[in-house]
C-alpha cells in the first residue's frame, strides 16, 4: 500500500501529521495500518532507515496503491477498530522490544519491511 503526503498547511504543528519528515507530493509505503472506533486512522512509515517508523495521521495522506502486502495480517478489536500489518507487530509487545532497540525485533522488522518495499515495488 503506498500514499502520497498531502501536507498539513492551516494546521498547528503536530509530530502526528507528518511534516516533520515528509515531503508533500511525495510517495510512502505504509507498513502498518490502524483503523480506531472513531474512525480515524493512523499509518506506521518509516521515514529514515536509522529511527523508528513512526505512526502518523491518514488525514494527511492519499491512497495511490490498494496492494495489500502479503505479510500483512488483520486484528479487529472487540471495543472497535482494526489493525492491518505484520501478525508479529500488531500482537503482543513487538513496538515496545523495538523502542528498546531488542536486536531480534530489529532483525525481525528489517525482514519484514524489506519483504513488504520488495513487494510494492514489484507492483
């Protein structure tokens, strides 16, 4: 699945939508995707190949590829919304072990993310 980064010009800075990082017209593939009760959305983008991808705003994206990743797994939640992406990443503690820099879920992301950009470019 990749967007494009619309920008988030009238409104107040905010780590959230993106434009700390990304540049607007410019293409990202997402590597998560979370859907909340509310309806709002978030998308896991790695932004730099040296930090954390981060989970930013869908408002300040569009859609411009529906390719659904094959590693990508579904968890619907029973107070409502969903998450989309790698079984391991939205299970458990994963995002935790990797703000801890734990070398196993280092070398587990970087297989994922590189099977996932192997595949959108492939698309």
């Amino acid at each position: 699945m990749r967007v494009r980064y619309l920008g988030a010009p009238d409104a107040p800075p905010d780590p959230l939508d993106g434009r700390y990082h990304f540049t607007p017209g410019r293409e990202y593939v997402v590597l998560e995707l979370h859907v909340r009760s509310d309806g709002s959305s978030s998308l896991r983008i790695e932004h730099s190949p040296h930090e954390l991808a981060g989970l930013y705003s869908g408002k300040f994206f569009e859609q411009v590829s529906d390719v659904i990743p094959s590693e990508w797994s579904v968890e619907i939640y029973r107070r409502g919304g969903l998450s989309m992406g790698p079984k391991e990443w939205i299970a458990g503690d994963f995002w935790e072990r990797m703000m801890e820099r734990d070398p196993e879920a280092e070398a587990a992301y970087e297989v994922t993310r590189d099977a996932i950009l192997a595949e959108e470019s492939a698309a």
